[in-house]
C-alpha cells in the first residue's frame, strides 16, 4: 500500500474579489466545496474565508491533479452557487488561484491561519494577503491575478 502526504493551501476569490459570499451563509458554500473534495479523496484539513474569497487546506490524493481539482471545485461551486438564492449576488470565481504546498510541520499554523481569516482581514486587504504570499514563495506579485 501507498503511504502519501501531500498538503496543500489553496486560495481563490470571487470575480473582481466582489463582496458575494455572506458572513451568515458561508458554512453553506464549504460544505458544498467539502463534499467535492470527499468525492476526490482528498481529506480537508480546514477551510474558511470571508465575503471575497476563501482559503483551503487539503491532503491531496495522489491520483488528483492540483489544477484539476481547483477547476472542479471553481466551475462546481460557480453552478451551485448561481442556483442559491442566499448567493444572490455570486457571479463567477476569478481565473486565477494561488497554491503552495506545505510540509506536515506547517499544518497547524496554516490550520491556524485558515482559522483566523476574519480576524486577520481587519487590518489587510485581500490584494495585500496575496502579494505576501507571493512573495513568500518567491513567486511573481500580479495583482490582475485577482480579479
């Protein structure tokens, strides 16, 4: 038997990061995304985020694409979402995504960080999170990655 860890971080925002996913209804959304995931064997570590976009925690299961599951969960949930009525306003996910794998020593301070979102979003902006992030992995900062 195969023995595989493959942790991911995950975050993508809704469509020129419009404010289009209630506070009060959230829960419902990541119950949705949750069970995409199960249906991927991939186990969800933690998920959570605010009106604007969302971040995901995930052991990857190694027959699963990355980019694949983030398309399936971005065109799924854009269905879904459009037939909620709680999500009146939901458009479309923006293209683009960030993903960075993670080392088991970083799960509980990413589980953590995932936690926190709204307290964290208080005193930076999405497009801030998001340069740091990119900056961090010594990736390229393109704002219009975002919108």
């Amino acid at each position: 038997m195969s023995k595989t860890r493959s942790l991911h971080h995950i975050v993508f925002a809704t469509k020129n990061r419009r404010r289009t996913i209630p506070e009060e209804h959230k829960k419902k959304l990541y119950a949705y995304i949750m069970g995409i995931l199960s249906s991927k064997k991939c186990f969800l570590h933690r998920i959570n985020g605010i009106h604007d976009h969302i971040h995901i925690l995930l052991d990857l299961h190694p027959s699963v694409c990355l980019a694949d599951l983030v398309k399936d969960i971005k065109r799924s949930s854009t269905n879904w979402l459009r037939r909620q009525p709680e999500f009146c306003d939901f458009d479309t996910w923006c293209d683009g995504y960030f993903a960075e794998s993670i080392g088991v020593e970083g799960l509980e301070g990413c589980k953590q960080y995932i936690i926190n979102q709204e307290q964290h979003h208080l005193s930076q902006d999405f497009a801030s999170e998001m340069e740091w992030f990119a900056l961090k992995n010594n990736l390229e900062w393109m704002p219009e990655d975002f919108k």
